[in-house]
C-alpha cells in the first residue's frame, strides 16, 4: 500500500503543490522562492527519506510570510493523508542533531491532537537571506494544526541563526521518519498504536 499524500492548496496570496511519499528515497524537488526555505525543506525530505515534491508560487512582492505559511499548512495536510489510517506504525518519534554549536531536540507523536511545544535561544538574527527566522515557530504550528500531531522542538543552545534553525529541520526530519515509519510486528498484526481505538 502506497503512502502517498498530494495537496493543492490555492488562495489569493499563494498557489501551492504538495506532495509526499512517506516510504521513498529521500528524492526532493522543492521551490518556493524563499531560498533558505527550500534548503530547509530539501533538510526533511532527504533526512526523513520522504521523497517530496513542493511548488509554490507566492506573493512574494509583499513578503514570503503567506508562501512560507501556506507551504507548511499544505505539507502538514499531506503528511496526514499519506499517514492514512496508521496501523502499524510506531506512532512515536525522536532525534536529537547537533550543528556544530547547536543542539536540537525533537519528539514526537502522531496522536491526531495538534499541540506544540517550541523553545530555541533569543536574540538570533532577524534574517537568513530572505527567510524571517520568527517564522520557524509558524511553520511548525501551522504544520502541526494540519498533521494533527504533538510536537515537541527544543533548541538549548546555539549561536548561528542558520545551525539554528536547520538542525530543528533535520532532527524533524529523523523524528517523523522514526514514528511513520511501519513496526513490521504491528503492521503484521493489523495494530493501531492506541487504547483509543483511533488516532
């Protein structure tokens, strides 16, 4: 069964193409106009082995605040329809990754409930390139609010704006990887990963 998940998402401010294959290679095709995003985006793809596609055309003119948001809502709604119904998954997830001087921590849980913890240092710089570095927090809340997972991301330290907010994107990469990815004894088992019954 194929873990696919493809999202159009058109509004006034942006046109934007997802699409998501949670079981592929790590093969990345990303533009957005906001370089430093599509680096940060070629992080997850490659380091979470999703091949990923992402194309967005945005109103730019004005700033990259809608293009940057409107990807991330229409990856995070991806990532939720290639999950499909999670039976078998190991639902949980964690990887801590280091660049150079920064740390990040990040787990976990594919619960169906959106909630977001989010700590990195103050007082980073404003910019990295055209990339507003207080919108790492956004794009993690919007990609929450539209997986509909927990996620916890910790940055105790660090220095370069850059290491900073690339190893977020990296130790993403890893934690959603490890929770998608199929429990060979579950999925054999037809195992959905709650008491609940549902996810």
């Amino acid at each position: 069964m194929s873990r696919i998940g493809r999202v159009e998402r058109t509004t006034k401010e942006t046109s934007v193409l997802v699409e998501i294959n949670l079981d592929g290679t790590g093969q990345v095709d990303v533009s957005t106009g906001v370089g430093f995003y599509d680096h940060m985006l070629d992080q997850l793809g490659r380091h979470g082995l999703f091949d990923l596609t992402v194309k967005t055309d945005g109103d730019l003119h004005i700033d990259s605040h809608h293009t940057i948001e409107d990807t991330a809502l229409a990856l995070g709604a991806a990532f939720k329809q290639a999950l499909g119904d999670k039976v078998g998954i190991y639902r949980f997830g964690n990887c801590t990754v280091p660049l150079d001087e920064s740390l990040a921590q990040v787990t976990v849980d594919l619960s169906g409930r959106p909630y977001l913890v989010h700590t990195e240092p103050e007082n980073m710089a404003p910019m990295i390139g055209a990339y507003d570095t207080t919108m790492t927090r956004h794009i993690l809340e919007s990609f929450v609010a539209q997986a509909q997972i927990a996620l916890h991301v910790h940055v105790p330290y660090g220095r370069n704006a850059h290491h900073i907010v690339e190893c977020q994107f990296k130790a993403l990469a890893r934690a959603l990887r490890y929770a998608a990815e199929l429990d060979p004894r579950a999925a054999a088992a037809g195992i959905l990963p709650s008491t609940k019954g549902a996810l």
